[in-house]
C-alpha cells in the first residue's frame, strides 16, 4: 500500500510540476538560484505540511491545500505556520477528489501514454481544507482570489520542493523538502478547475520564471491586488511531455487548483458546524 501511494504521488507531483537538489521550484538555466531565494518572511502565510507539500493559510482557523498533497498521509497532527507548529483538529477532502487507479497508473509508466492518465486529472477536485485545533494570530490570513480574471495575468509561485533548471530539469530522487524560493509566471489558460502556465525557454521568459517542482503541492500561485497578495491557485499537477522523462525542463505545463472555481466549497466548509 506504501509503495503503491509513494508511486501514485510521486507521479502526480511530478507529473506536475508537482506536485515535481536542493531549493524549491525549477529556474531559469541562465539565472542565479540566489536571485530567486526568499526569506521565509516574503510569505509568511504558508503553510508547511509534513515531509513535503504545502498550503495556505486563509482563515485564522483555515489551510487550503491540494487533496492528492495530503491524501497520501495515514493522518495529519501538526502543519507548520510562520515557522510554528500548529494542531490540526480536522480535514476535509472534496468529495470530488478521485485517486488514480494502480492499473492505469502502471500502464502509463510501461508505455509513456499519460492521455487517460491526465483525463483522471482533470476530472478531479484536487482540493482539501485543514482546520487547525486553534486560531493563528500571529500571521494574517491570505484572501482568496473570487473573480475569473487569472488569464493573462502574471503570477508569483512560492515553495520549498525540488529544484532544478529549465536546461536539464532535476532527478525524481531529489529531495522534497528543501529551501523556500520564488518565481512568476503567466497564466496561459484558466477555466473551471483549473489555471495553468508554461515554462518557457529564456528567449520567451520573464525575467524571474519559473515552474513548480515535485514537493510544492499545494503551495500558492499568487497574483498582487490593489491591497496586496491574494491567492489564486494551489500547485497541483502537471502534463508530462511526451518524450521527456524529465521533469521541471523547458516546455513544461503546469495545471494548478482555481481557487475561484472552488470559493462556494470553501466558504461553505468553513461556515459549517463539525
């Protein structure tokens, strides 16, 4: 059962930009890691799940995550916030979330035919919500982003998992947990479920771009409002390239959670009784 749920996750991190060396998230080949190194201070409001993954905290009470980030874990007793550990009284997986079957899963590894694969993907609600034993007071909750204007748009992506470069991309064995690093991106397509961007070559990048590494599940895609910082997906999976068996290269389609798809869910969770 272990190896079973390793597997699954390990391919959806990194099926990713997963979910998938040291550092966190995957650079340009032709920049210094040190320019997209961040303090933990940059954003205070993530959340660290145990091992590897992430989310964020938006209420004091509340950490939104990707459902396949936590789904794995027999049982989740502590997330880390501002670099305390924090209790957790409960979690809550959408009922939507749907875990791929073995069977399709090694049928994908022997032929390199992720089509079905990345069908179950998308027909999934990767989303799950934490509530934490007590309130946090000692870090503000990040809003959510409610409207559909992600397309276009410019994101800032934060995490802790692997790392490597556009150029060579990095090794399923690189460590999952590592140092906190930033990026941005541009939002390529958003609809229903699902936001996602491209990691392209430096001819046609940002300046800073970047893309998710296996260990950032759940982890934030930030866009900055007129007020600040507001959260508009999580980490979640991303399209393997047909030939390419390495993950986080040039080329690379990242599929992240929209949260705006999602806000009913959220509120509706958090405004419930237990």
């Amino acid at each position: 059962m272990y190896k079973e749920s390793h597997m699954i996750r390990l391919v959806m991190l990194a099926l990713l930009a997963v979910s998938s060396s040291a550092g966190a998230i995957v650079i340009r080949d032709d920049v210094e890691d040190s320019t997209y190194r961040v303090p933990a201070s940059e954003f205070p409001a993530l959340a660290d799940l145990p091992g590897e993954g992430h989310g964020v905290l938006v209420a004091p009470q509340w950490v939104v995550t990707a459902a396949h980030a936590v789904s794995w874990q027999s049982e989740i007793r502590q997330v880390t916030v501002n670099g305390q550990p924090r209790d957790v009284e409960r979690l809550v997986i959408h009922p939507g979330h749907r875990k791929p079957p073995q069977a399709l899963l090694d049928q994908a590894l022997a032929t390199w035919d992720w089509t079905l694969f990345r069908v179950l993907l998308a027909s999934s609600d990767d989303i799950a919500l934490i509530k934490l034993a007590r309130p946090v007071e000692d870090v503000a909750p990040v809003a959510m982003n409610t409207g559909d204007d992600e397309f276009g748009q410019t994101v800032t992506i934060v995490g802790k998992g692997a790392t490597g470069n556009g150029g060579t991309g990095y090794e399923w064995s690189s460590s999952h947990r590592t140092a906190l690093r930033r990026a941005h991106n541009k939002v390529t397509s958003a609809d229903g479920r699902w936001l996602c961007y491209v990691f392209d070559k430096p001819a046609d990048a940002l300046p800073l771009e970047g893309g998710s590494g296996s260990g950032d599940s759940g982890g934030p895609v930030l866009i900055q409002s007129g007020t600040g910082w507001v959260v508009a997906g999580l980490t979640s999976w991303s399209d393997p390239q047909s030939s390419e068996r390495t993950p986080g290269r040039y080329g690379q389609i990242t599929c992240n959670v929209r949260l705006s798809h999602y806000a009913d869910w959220i509120e509706g969770v958090i405004a419930a009784q237990p």
